[in-house]
C-alpha cells in the first residue's frame, strides 16, 4: 500500500463549479500534511498547509481527519486557472521527507 | 528575489555515462531536498540536508546515487553508471529553516537516457 494515495481523475468541471479531491494516508504517526500545486510541466507549490481545526484560504478548503488518516481539498467556485494537478502530501514520521501522493487532475473548462 | 535554480534544465545520458546534476537553493535556507519525479507520479523523496549535514538519504535507490552539499549552499546530485530507469525529472527543493517549512522547488532537470 503506497503511503499516501490520491484519486488520480482527472476530473473535468466547468467553470464555477465545486470539485472536493480525497487522499488517505498510511501512517498514523505522520504530523504534518499539505496539498501542493503542479501546472504542467513545471515544478510544484505549496497551495496550503492543512491543520486539524481545518482552514480556509479564500475558494480553497482543506480538512483533515486524523482518526480516519484521510485529507480532503475543497475547491469553491473553480476558475479556468485552477486547471493543475494537485499533490496530497505528508511529512513522514521521522519529519526529513515529504511525501507526496500521485496527484489528481483538474481541468476546468469554460 | 531569486528562487532555486538547477542546472542543467535537459541531460540526455548514454547508458552507463555519469552525470552531475546542480542545485543552487534560495540564499539562505538551511534545508535541501531533492527528489525524483517519473512521468505521472509525484515527486519522490531522494535526500535531505541540513546546511552541509545529510540527514537523511534513505529515499537514493542505489549507491549509485550521491550527493552532497560541502559548503551549505549549492548542492550536486551525483548518478554514476546510469539506467534507463534513472529517465525522469530530478526536482530540487530549500526550506528556511526544517522540512516543515514550505519548500520553495526549482524548475528541475529532466534526464533522458537512451
């Protein structure tokens, strides 16, 4: 079982839509996750931390549900220039390494 | 300010040639990561440093593989003898301070051997 695993889609949404994306991690010892941004062919970056409480970051939302090791990323109102792969990841338990998921595919179109 | 910059942007190997591969973070960060990334996975953890000190290097997938950071600054992934399956985007990444800080990546170096 990969350490952290994400739906890959790709999931195609028009514009103005709400589109959730799901990852689930392996070890319950991790203490630090984040969901990073990945256009094409370009490097990644970070789109948000994700804390316990949950937290917001204008048409972004991200939740975490410890007991269940599972992260989520909510997207409000989808603009074309959110069009990216998005990267679930994890700081592993010794915390030297993030470890990322395979990415799930947004396309947004128009 | 200037991010992390790598070089080269594009190698293409013969099987079996080494190559070097060069990071330059932001100026001042103290952590240094590269990672590898084949073509639709994530990025994959390779080794970690702390200024000059390597942490952790558990994610090298052979002794093929070295790297090092002797002055705390600009860092060089070394691959000898290499694979075809060494083919994909090597991706370097600083932090301020520890891995738990944001980690601002470079544009990466895409190796192709043939």
């Amino acid at each position: 079982r990969k350490e952290v695993e994400q739906d890959p889609g790709p999931f195609n949404v028009p514009e103005g839509a709400t589109v959730a994306f799901n990852c689930t991690y392996s070890n319950s010892a991790s203490q630090s996750f984040f969901w990073y941004r990945q256009d094409c062919r370009k490097e990644p970056k970070l789109l948000m931390s994700v804390y316990s409480s949950g937290n917001e970051d204008g048409r972004f939302t991200a939740q975490l549900n410890r007991a269940s090791q599972y992260i989520s990323l909510l997207i409000r109102d989808s603009k074309l220039s959110d069009s990216a792969t998005y990267l679930c990841v994890v700081l592993n338990q010794a915390g030297t390494a993030l470890i990322f998921g395979k990415g799930t595919t947004l396309s947004v179109s128009s | 300010g200037a991010g992390v910059s790598q070089s080269p942007r594009y190698k293409v190997a013969k099987r079996g040639q080494d190559v070097a591969l060069r990071c330059d973070p932001i100026s001042g960060h103290v952590s240094l990561f590269w990672y590898q990334q084949a073509l639709g996975q994530g990025p994959e953890f390779l080794t970690y440093f702390q200024n000059e000190a390597q942490l952790d290097k558990s994610g090298l997938p052979s002794d093929r593989f070295f790297a090092e950071r002797p002055e705390g600054s600009v860092s060089t992934l070394k691959i000898q003898r290499t694979q075809q399956e060494d083919s994909a985007v090597y991706l370097c990444a600083s932090s301020p301070l520890g891995p738990r800080d944001e980690q601002y990546f470079g544009p990466g170096t895409r190796l192709t051997v043939t």
